[in-house]
C-alpha cells in the first residue's frame, strides 16, 4: 500500500503546492517567491559542494605526507589537485550566479569542520576508508539532491564536480592488500566505516535542519516511500563500497 504522506509543499494527483498558481495547460507557474528560493537552494548546494572539494583537496595533501611510497604521494598529490579545480569550477560559477562564494560556504564550516573534527583517522588506512566510504555516500547524497535541480547547468556542475578523481580505485587497491597483508586489521576498518556512516548522517541531518533550501530540493521526489527509496539505494552503495574494500556493512 502506497503511503499517501508527502513532504511540505509537493503535489499530490494534481493538486497546487502552496506558493505556486495554476497556468492553463494544467501545470503551475513558479511564484517569484519560489524561484527565489530555487535560487537559494542552487546556492547552498554548489556552496556545500564547494566547500567539501576544498576540505577533501586538504585532507588528500595531508594524506599524501603519510603516505608510504613516493608513488601513492604523488597520485595522492595528483588527486587533491583535481579537488581544488573542481572548487575552483564551483567558485567560478558561484560569482558567475552573482553569489560570493565565500559567504555561499560559511554555512557548512561548521558542520563539516565537526564532522572531520569527529572522525579523524588514526593512521593511514583510515584516512583511506573515509575517503572511500565517507566522501562516497555524501557524493551519492548530493547527486541525488542535484537530479531535482531545475537549473541544468548547476546540475551538470554538480555531476562534474562529484566524478571520482582515482580515490575509488586508489583505496580498494591499498585496503586489500593491507587485509591481505593482516587480516586482523580488517575489523577494526569495518568498525570505522559503520562510525564514518552514523557519523555523516548525524551531519546530514544537522545541514538539514539549518538549510531549509536544500531540503526543499527533495520535495521534488514526492512520498515518503520515494525518499526512503533514495536512502535505500544510497545504503545500497554503501555495501557495494564495504565488499570492494573486503570489509563487512
């Protein structure tokens, strides 16, 4: 049985969503109110991007200090240069919107500095797995959000922006021949990925509630039952990613 509830201001068979008038074939006409807010919202998804290529670009540096082998610094060094270009791209476009791209990021600082602030890694490995399993699940978050944004250029930013610069293939090659190496030390991975996951869904929900906008995004999507859906398949990853690492969800 298909639940009837649906988010705050989405169309149900045919009904208007508050804030929206009816046009003549049928559809609605944004209101100035609502494409400001589809304004913001652009705003605040390509400012939270922004903002997470350029912590990923630090954390890659600092990655590649601890790196074992001259090798994997330099592919480390290679990758944390494709993030800043992915925020230099975002930047660009931000200030292209008439929108500094500072103030767009001021709002996920925090968030995202408590979140990294939380789940320091221990050593190397770790630093592997969260950005493997971490910045995977909030990729696939934010590629998500971005499929109910209207603004096709935004939204191709986004998928751009998102594309694996190498870390996928980079951590599942060194993590399993870690495990190889000591299969002991695979628990303890698996124990802090499950920490990665509650961790970044207690940030989830903390932008959430601060940012209205950028859930609004997801009235979109309709019932409860489409939005669980996305989660469903966002978990789905998930797993994917743990078995690609040998390790269990």
């Amino acid at each position: 049985m298909t639940d009837s509830t649906v988010l705050p201001g989405a169309q149900v068979a045919g009904c208007v969503a508050d804030g929206e008038a009816p046009v003549a074939d049928g559809g609605t006409a944004a209101s100035p109110a609502s494409l400001a807010s589809a304004d913001q919202a652009v705003a605040d998804l390509l400012g939270l991007i922004a903002y997470g290529e350029l912590t990923a670009f630090e954390r890659l540096a600092t990655d590649a200090r601890m790196a074992p082998t001259l090798t994997d610094k330099i592919a480390l060094a290679a990758m944390a240069a494709a993030e800043f270009a992915h925020f230099e791209a975002i930047s660009r476009a931000l200030s292209a919107r008439g929108v500094d791209p500072e103030a767009a990021m001021v709002p996920f600082v925090g968030p995202l500095h408590a979140f990294h602030g939380q789940t320091a890694p221990a050593d190397w490995l770790e630093s592997l797995v969260k950005a493997y399993v971490g910045d995977g699940m909030a990729a696939d978050f934010y590629r998500e959000v971005s499929k109910y944004v209207k603004d096709e250029s935004a939204r191709a930013l986004v998928v751009a922006s998102l594309a694996d610069t190498g870390g996928a293939a980079f951590a599942v090659t060194h993590v399993k021949e870690a495990i190889a190496e000591d299969p002991s030390i695979a628990g303890r991975l698996a124990l802090w990925a499950r920490r990665l996951v509650g961790e970044a869904l207690n940030q989830a929900q903390q932008v959430a509630v601060e940012r209205e906008s950028l859930t609004g995004l997801l009235v979109g999507v309709g019932d409860l039952e489409a939005v669980a859906a996305i989660f469903d398949g966002i978990m789905k990853a998930h797993t994917e990613r743990m078995a690609a690492l040998g390790l269990s969800a």
